[in-house]
C-alpha cells in the first residue's frame, strides 16, 4: 500500500510539470534517471554479488 502512495504523489507532482520543462532539459533528465537507477541496483540483492564476482 505504501508504493502505491508513493506512486500516486509521484504522478502528482510529474502531473504539474509542463511538458515543455521535459522537452528543454530531455538529456539531462535521461542521465539523471540512468543514474537513479544504478544507484538503486546497489540496493537489489544478488545484483552487487553477480557483478563483482564476490561472495
């Protein structure tokens, strides 16, 4: 229930954002959300594990 929260004021926020902020800044967002999500790979179990060959 709490994701679906969260999920729900994400889109709220992204709801009142012109289109035209995403349109200007498009590569920047695109780098920053790469990034996001490698970031949040180092919290998924087994990722870190498989990629460095540690145990």
């Amino acid at each position: 229930m709490r994701n679906v929260l969260m999920a729900v004021i994400a889109a709220g926020i992204f709801y009142y954002i012109p289109i035209s902020f995403f349109q200007k800044n498009k590569n920047i967002i695109i780098i920053s959300v790469i990034l996001f999500l490698l970031q949040l790979a180092v919290f998924i179990p087994g990722i870190g594990v498989v990629l460095n060959g540690a145990r």
